[in-house]
C-alpha cells in the first residue's frame, strides 16, 4: 500500500473535514434537590474536555432522549417538566446553536429510545407510559412520521443504538 493512502486513511478516520474534531453531548437530567436542568455539557473527544453551552434546552426537563445526524445536528427529544412534553430541540453541531422544531413528538412522552440512520432519519421510540409508537425525523426537512409498524411490546426506559454504515 503506498504510503499516501495511509496517511489519507489516517486523517480520514481522525475527523471531519476541516480539520474539525468531534464532540459528543449531554443534556437535561436532574440534580439532587429534583432539580430539572436545561444544562447542555460537550465533551470533545479530542482530549475529553468539556464545556457547557451557552444556549441549553428549551425547557429544564429529565428523561429526555438523543439521537443524532452526525456532522450536521443532533438532537434531544420528550422529558418531563412538571408533565412530560413533546418538544424536540435541535443542536447545530456548526456553532451549538439551538432550535426548537415546529413539529415535535407524536405525544408528550419521556423515557423513550434514540437512534439514527445517520443523513437520512432519527427515530424516537417507546416511552413513558408504556407505549409502542416509533416517531422518525426526516434529517433533510426535520418533518415527522410515525411508523405504521411500531416496537413489538409498549416499553418504556429502553435503550437504542443503529448501524447505519449501510452494511
């Protein structure tokens, strides 16, 4: 192999172009006391550091869940304020600024499952209470649909991950 196309494959797996690094993010919960947070922590994953964002959720809420379109935005989707909602904001990775869709969730939920087909749809799914329903975003125009075919059981409190490499 010539010794280019390692170095190409090398820089190709360490970022984004640019030069830009990625980062991953934390948001809402709670702190003792029940406090509900709006609090946004990036963490890089160049070194690990964390900085907290300056614009945080639309509204301090917990058990809210994330999914995201890697290199463009992600998201952070239902939770529970003093009821739970079904506000979806969204997180331009470009400069962290927030947006709060037009079009949230099919219901007020919390507790649900995030996963994404990266560049095409994010998918919320199941929640609290008990439910089935499967909520996909378009990532090209963040629009909503709800999947005919839902999860096999109503569950609430799981967990979602995606392979998305197309393989």
């Amino acid at each position: 192999m010539p010794l280019g196309a390692v170095k190409v494959g090398l820089f190709a797996a360490a970022g984004a172009a640019g030069g830009a690094t990625g980062a991953g993010y934390f948001g809402g919960g709670q702190v003792s006391g029940w406090t509900r947070q709006t609090t946004v922590d990036k963490f890089a994953f160049s070194d690990d550091s964390r900085s907290t964002l300056g614009t945080g959720l639309s509204s301090a809420r917990e058990g809210v869940r994330g999914m995201a379109n890697s290199g463009t935005a992600g998201y952070f989707g239902g939770g529970i304020t003093s009821s739970n909602v079904d506000t979806v904001d969204k997180f331009a990775f470009s400069d962290d600024s927030r947006s709060t869709l037009g079009t949230g969730l099919s219901a007020a939920i919390r507790d649900m499952g995030g996963m994404a087909d990266s560049g095409t749809a994010g998918y919320f799914g199941g929640g609290y209470s008990f439910t089935d329903v499967v909520d996909k975003f378009a990532f090209s125009d963040d629009s909503r649909s709800t999947l005919g075919t839902g999860l096999s059981a109503a569950t609430t409190r799981l967990a979602a991950f995606a392979n998305s490499s197309g393989l």
